[in-house]
C-alpha cells in the first residue's frame, strides 16, 4: 500500500493503532490519545502526525468518525519535501511536542474535503492522479506545520520561560544521547540531584528524563534505519552499542518489531539514494 484513506467509528477503533506508514489521523470531540505510551488530552478538532511504527491508542468520550490518511514514505517523502512544507520536526519526528494539533472548525473541514479529493483520484488511477495526490498531502502537511507553528509561537509569546534545568537538559540531551544513556550523567552535568531533574522534564515535556533519552535513541534509530544505508551493526556502533545484538533487542522491545524489519517495511528514503 502506498496511499490509503480508511474511516473508522471511535468505538471500532484499533486498541492499539500501527503502521509501517506515515498516518495523518482526523477527527473531533474530547478525551485522551497516548502516543507511545504518552498521554494527551484533546478537544475540539483534531489532527495528528503520526511516524512510522509510532503507537497510538485512543479514548474519546463520544462515538465520532475517525478518518486517517495512510501513505508511504517511498511514495511521498518527508524529507524530500521539507523545505516546501517545513513537517519534519514540526509534525513529525519530534520527541519533544504533543504530535497533536487543534484545527479551526474551518480547516478541519478543509482538510477532510482534501481527504475526499485523495480518495476519488485514488480510485480513478488517471496517470495525473499521484502528480495531484501529492499535492493534496503537501497542503495538508503545509496547513497543519501553518496551525502548529502559530500555536508554539503563541505557547512562547504568553507563558514564562522554559525550565531553565529542563531546557538546559534538552540541549545536553541532543548532544550526549548517542553516548550517555544515564539519567545521573545530565543530573551531575546540572549539578542537581536526579529527582530535580526528573521533576523539571516531567513538568515541561509531559515525560521523564528516562523516556526522553530513549524516545531520542530510537528517534536517531529510525532516521539512521530509513535515512542511510549503513547496516544495523553501524548504526548500533554510531549509537553507543557494543553489542549489535543488544541493539537489536533495545529497539524491538520499543518500536515492536527489528532494526531489519523496520528497514524492510519502511524502506530507505529517496533521500538515502540521492546522497550516494
């Protein structure tokens, strides 16, 4: 499958929602969705961006039609794209945002008329119909990165400032995670104890310390698996495993299935090819 809408009721839901795609997941009213094992609150109208092998379970406090729009990354590439629609990093592969974004009523509409659009040339097959399917998603991608942006500024504009030991934790994370794993390296590095440490990620991320380092772990895993031809014994050295196999367990037990499986079902970007 490299391009797919499927509509769902709430209550037919999957309990536990996965795929090898990229998923656009649209849909109103209020409860809680989790992303790996990360809970959420939501109302209103909603949009989430969703990577590959990301879970998603989903509690909604009335039956409302969910639609989500499957495609591939060989089929429409991120990276590819992200000069023209700015997603990555925005909507998708960003440990440290909610996935999810609050549409207006107005584009919620919108988007799920470009749903409508997606479907209809799907099944026509016209020889200009993946040329006008792609452009479809780059506008719901450009539309959500467009609400998303404006939300974060607004986020900035009215609250404090970031945690100082959280924001600073973030910045070590980014440059350490392939070789520190420990939470009392950035503890020690603060000069605070781990529970300061843990309580301050908690309160600005919604996540600890702990699951952030291995939410950026498995983030780099994935990009390396899809973005890059180099093996799985490569990457888990790049990444500060010894062991290959160990690697290979630390990410099935994360992301459910192998860093070869993941390769196979997800493929190597467009992006990977041009590079050589």
């Amino acid at each position: 499958m490299k391009i797919k809408i499927q509509s769902y009721h709430t209550s037919d839901f999957p309990s536990e929602f996965t795929t090898e795609n990229y998923s656009v997941v649209l849909w109103k009213c209020s409860g809680v969705f989790s992303v790996d094992d990360i809970n959420y609150s939501y109302s209103g109208y909603n949009i989430l961006f969703l990577s590959p092998y990301q879970k998603l379970k989903l509690a909604s406090e009335s039956d409302e039609n969910i639609d989500v729009l499957f495609f591939h990354g060989d089929y429409y590439c991120i990276e590819y794209h992200k000069e023209e629609v700015a997603c990555n990093g925005l909507l998708f592969n960003n440990i440290y945002l909610n996935p999810g974004v609050e549409l207006s009523e107005e584009n919620y509409h919108y988007i799920l008329e470009l749903f409508s659009h997606i479907k209809k040339e799907e099944s026509e097959k016209h020889p200009f119909s993946e040329s006008i399917i792609k452009t479809y998603i780059q506008l719901i991608l450009a539309i959500g990165s467009k609400q998303k942006s404006s939300i974060e500024k607004s986020v900035i504009a009215n609250e404090k400032l970031p945690n100082k030991n959280a924001a600073e934790f973030q910045k070590l994370l980014e440059t350490h995670f392939k070789n520190e794993k420990e939470l009392s390296f950035y503890s020690d590095k603060l000069n605070i104890t781990n529970n300061t440490l843990s309580k301050a990620v908690k309160k600005e991320f919604a996540k600890t310390p702990t699951q952030l380092i291995n939410e950026r772990i498995i983030l780099e895993s994935k990009k390396l698996l899809h973005l890059t031809y180099r093996s799985v014994k490569e990457i888990a050295s790049e990444l500060g495993f010894e062991d290959e196999f160990y690697f290979s367990r630390y990410f099935k037990k994360s992301v459910g299935c192998s860093p070869k499986n993941y390769r196979e079902k997800v493929g190597i970007s467009v992006v990977a090819k041009m590079s050589m």
